[in-house]
C-alpha cells in the first residue's frame, strides 16, 4: 500500500460521505449533537458531569445497557433509520416507561452508546506513546463488533453514526497533531486534523468491506506509517 493509494482511498471515502449527506440532509455536518432533558433543559453532556460527581446507581446502569445492547441489535438486523422505540423496547423485554425515564427518543440512546466509545479512545489514546494512540483501539473495538459495523459503514442508515464516529477521531487527532508540535496556521491545521480522520475513516471502512481479514495491529503499523509521512513536513 503507497501514500497515493491511501489517497484514493480517502478521495473515494469522501465521496460516498458527501453522498450520504445529500441524499439524507437532514443529518448534514454533524459536529456537535446537544439533547435535551425535562423542563429544566439539561442536556446529555450536563447530565454526564453530574454522573460523575454521583456514584451511578446499578440498576440505572443495566437497563441503560441493555436499551444500548437492544438497539445495536436492531441496527444489524434492520438499519438505524428502520429501528422504532417500540423494537427497541420490545427487544429489550421493558415497558415505553422505562425507556423514556432513561432517555427521550433513540438518537439520544445511540449518542450514549457513541460517548462510550469516545471515552475509551481517549482513554487508549492516553496509554499508548506516540501519535495516532486511538487507532488500534478503534480498530480492535470494530473487529470484535464487526457484524454492527458493517451494518452502518457505507450504508445510508448509517451515516449519523459514522459521522459520530469521525468526529470523535477528529477530536482525538486534533490532540495528536498538538502533542506533536504540529507547525503551521490553523487552516493548515485544521485541514490535517480533517486528513487525518478522513485517512483513517477511509481506510477503517476499507478494511470492514474485506472482511476485517488482516490483524488490527498491521492496519494499524501501515496508518501511522502513511500518516506520519504525509505530515512529515510540518513536523519537522
């Protein structure tokens, strides 16, 4: 694999993103996603400070996984946007009730499940040295789930999710790029950050269409290796 290959692959990742996008407009660019809660107006991300200045109650716990464990499920079998409350209450074996104490409709469920999986890339990121230390995980975490994500990657009913997913690799990359003395304006920058998570979403999307054959580690070696060199001007 060269670095002009990895390039066609990104072109052709941002083709089929910009199609999506298109053809389903009303998920658009998706950069920032804010829920609301009750009448007091707080949202997802206010709710998870608090949690964590509360001991969570184990109760609240289990049946918040399994309303996420029941929409995964019914992502694979009939897509995101086919999926109605009333299947995912039905899969999960709980009442509408339930369901809306935790939360209000199911894009705030699957955002979540999608938070879950930032906070263990940032988590990774934070153990393994050097650049690109979300990427493995990200790798490893979509093969040991590979059946739910090729269920979303390069499927119109998929599309919030993946940009989800991108921007939560753009965030992490964006980190990266700092960590490494990045040298350049902030287009400049913001323009390798948008690189780097299209690099990796494209290739991540690549390997998922073959099967997930080849071991994470190697994907993982070939990304920082291209990666590191398109970048290797500005780093110097």
């Amino acid at each position: 694999m060269t670095f002009y290959l990895l390039l066609n692959i990104v072109f052709m990742y941002g083709r089929w993103l910009r199609g999506v996008a298109a053809r389903a407009g009303r998920f658009g660019t998706i950069t920032h996603v804010s829920f609301r809660w009750g009448r007091r107006g707080r949202d997802v991300h206010s709710r998870g400070r608090m949690a964590k200045a509360k001991k969570p109650d184990r109760r609240v716990q289990r049946t918040r996984q399994l309303l996420q464990d029941a929409l995964l499920a019914m992502v694979i079998e009939k897509g995101y946007d086919a999926t109605t409350v009333q299947d995912i209450i039905d899969r999960a074996n709980v009442g509408r009730a339930t369901f809306y104490a935790h939360f209000p409709d199911k894009q705030t469920l699957l955002t979540s499940r999608l938070e879950d999986l930032r906070g263990l890339l940032t988590e990774r990121r934070r153990q393994a040295p050097g650049p690109l230390g979300f990427s493995l995980a990200m790798l490893e975490h979509a093969r040991s789930h590979l059946p739910l994500y090729r269920a979303i990657v390069g499927r119109e009913s998929g599309a919030f999710i993946v940009q989800r997913i991108h921007r939560t690799i753009a965030d992490l990359a964006e980190l990266d790029l700092k960590a490494l003395g990045f040298k350049g304006a902030p287009e400049q920058r913001r323009l390798a950050v948008e690189f780097l998570a299209g690099a990796f979403m494209a290739v991540l999307t690549w390997w998922l269409d073959e099967g997930a054959t080849l071991p994470p580690e190697e994907i993982d070696g070939i990304v920082r290796r291209l990666v590191m060199q398109g970048l290797a001007i500005k780093l110097a």
